[in-house]
C-alpha cells in the first residue's frame, strides 16, 4: 500500500491559486473581445441594407399575393421606414417599395415591380 503523503504529491491538476489565474486571464482576454466585436456588428453599415432588402422583398410579395391597393407608409424594426406606392398602369400594377432611415429621411432601398392585374 501507499502511504497517505506519497498520494499527496503524486495527485495531478491545478491549484487554486493557478484555477484563478487562469480565470482572470480568460476574463481579461474575452471580455474586451466579445465587447469589440458587439461594437464592430452594430456599427456594420451592411446590415441595413440586408434588413431593408428583406423587409422590401417581403412587402413586394404580401401586395402580389393579397388585393393591397393602398399606399402606406410605416416604421419597421432599426430606425428604418417602409413606403410603398401602387401605382396602376393599364392592366399593370406598378408597385414600388421605398426604405427610408427615418431619422434623415435617406433613402437606403427602392424596389420596383410590375405586377399583371388578373
């Protein structure tokens, strides 16, 4: 059998003094870089436009799949603002859908679409 102080020195791992250490070491290295990226995605200039050209294609689709024959203007999610206009053209209905930021009223998105009135 093995005596209790050779079963001491031969157990493997960490002590609590380096588990700490290597705590505040992660800590120190994640946070700044969890905090840089969450700053660099909400300052990406491109996610506008990916969420303007969703909202407008999606706008586009509900006026072809429905009877919407009326303009509207709304405010969707992130600042933006949704307008859309049918205009008729003969037996065409022009559908025109506009994203704005609604704080400068610039325009980020417009979409157009003839759609055969049936």
């Amino acid at each position: 059998m093995k005596s209790t102080h050779r079963l001491i020195h031969e157990e493997s791992g960490f002590t609590l003094v380096e588990s700490l250490v290597g705590i505040v070491l992660v800590v120190g290295v994640l946070l700044p870089l969890i905090a840089c990226v969450g700053f660099f995605v909400a300052r990406d200039p491109s996610g506008g436009l990916r969420m303007a050209s969703i909202v407008a294609r999606n706008e586009i689709a509900r006026v072809e799949s429905g009877n919407l024959l009326q303009n509207e203007t709304r405010s969707i999610e992130r600042g933006l603002m949704l307008i859309r206009t049918i205009e008729p053209r003969g037996n065409l209905r022009c559908i025109v859908v506009t994203i704005c930021d609604k704080t400068s009223n610039r325009q980020i998105l417009v979409i157009e679409k003839d759609v055969l009135i049936q």
